[in-house]
C-alpha cells in the first residue's frame, strides 16, 4: 500500500477512536439520575436507578403470599398445571411415576409442573430454575445441578430447547436421575429427525417414546427417556 494512503487511514482510525471515547464518556457521565416506573409509567415521580442489583426497595412491595395466591388463582396457571398433570399421570399408569418417585423438574419457571407433582400425590418434588419462585422453585443453574449423581427417580424439563448449552444440560439431568428412572423433557413441536437429535444428547438413556401435546399452552413435543447406565 502506498505510504500516503496509509497515513491516511491511520487518520481516519485515530479520528473514529477519539469519536467512539468521547461518545462513551458522555454516556458514562450523562446517564439520568432517574428511572420512569415501569409499573406505573403515568406517575409524576421518577424513581432513582438501583444502585446494584439488590437494590430494589423501589418497587412496590406484595407479599409472597398474595403475589403467588393471585398468580395461582389465573386460568393459564390452572390449565398450565393441568395439562402437566395428565402427562404425569400418563406416566404413572405406564409405571414410569409413583407417589414414592424422588422427583425434581429443572427449568421449572415458576412451577407449574412442580404443582401438578405435588397435586398428583408425589411426595418428594424439587422445582429449579435460574431465577427462584418460593416456595415451589429454588434457584439453580441448570447446567451445574446442586444435587449428587443418582438422587432422583424422575427428572423433568419443560423447556429443553431453552438450555443454553443442551449437552451439557442432558449431562446433568442424567448424573442426577438413577439408573432405573426416567427422564422427560418438552421442546417446541417437532418432527421425527429432531425428536433423533435430541435422543442423541443422552448419552446413559434409552428411548421410551415421543409424543406431540399442548402443554401450558404450547404445542410440544415430550420426549420420554430411561436412564439404563452410568
Ligand atoms: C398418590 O397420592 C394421592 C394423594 O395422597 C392419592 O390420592 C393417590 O391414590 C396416590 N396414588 C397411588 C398410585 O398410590
């Protein structure tokens, strides 16, 4: 390249730095002291930014009680647990789910399946989730479950198409369901081939069956598997 073209494209590098600093820098010392409520984005007071992200005595406080008797109290929440429960009970008169099952549903949002469990009969139920829903699901990374290998019967997620990393996602549902149980995961609707790569990720399971249902309100496909080795 020639001397002076280059020289003349350093310029314009230099020239884009110093406009992409100065831009940073505004922002850095522009941000608004201020947030609008986004509750209640009518109201005349702004409400100042948290600090961090346990700041939030800005919000308006409902107790855990009646925040989840509300949400419980819904028809998509009702259905939701619904449609989980004929699944579940599915699996009971095919002998795959009892009363006495250990069981734990991972991706549990805020706990539907794990409702529907505790409805049927299951005595033992463990819901988690990234963000925790008292008192039906504890926070947990799904991808570094905080249970030892084999403490579980039945292991259940609702959202396997979710999971950032699905391998490693199949790995823990596995380490953590014993040989002998079952797993179940739902996706989004799918056919035969996909139904094939997800049966892959496991790598300790056999494959039970598929099927396609409307489950809280999406079409699914669940997919049943048994784990048969460690
Ligand atoms: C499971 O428990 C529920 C509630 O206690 C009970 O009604 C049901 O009969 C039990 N099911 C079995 C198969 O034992």
């Amino acid at each position: 390249m020639e001397k002076h073209v280059q020289a003349f494209l350093h310029k314009i590098s230099y020239c884009f730095i110093t406009i992409a600093t100065i831009t940073l820098l505004l922002i850095i010392l522009q941000t608004p002291e201020t947030c609008v409520d986004p509750y209640n984005p009518h109201t005349k007071f702004h409400h100042r930014f948290p600090k961090s992200t346990c700041d939030y005595k800005h919000r308006a406080y409902t107790s855990l009680e009646k925040r989840n008797k509300r949400l419980w109290a819904t028809s998509a929440w009702s259905h939701a647990v619904q449609s989980y429960l004929n699944v579940f009970q599915e699996l009971q008169s095919n002998n795959l789910l009892s009363n006495l099952s250990h069981s734990f549903v991972v991706s549990a949002g805020a706990g539907q399946a794990v409702m529907a469990l505790k409805n049927m009969g299951v005595t033992e139920v463990i819901g988690v989730e990234i963000i925790d829903s008292p008192p039906l699901v504890s926070r947990a990374d799904p991808h570094s479950l905080p249970f030892f290998d084999e403490v579980f019967d039945f292991g259940f997620s609702p959202f396997l198409d979710r999971a950032l990393f699905p391998g490693r996602y199949v790995s823990e549902l596995e380490r953590t369901v014993n040989v002998g149980g079952v797993c179940l995961v739902a996706v989004e609707e799918c056919g035969p081939q996909e139904v094939d790569e997800i049966v892959k990720l496991f790598k300790k399971s056999q494959y039970v069956e598929a099927k396609n249902e409307t489950l809280a309100g999406e079409k699914m496909t669940r997919i049943t598997l048994k784990v048969i080795k460690r």
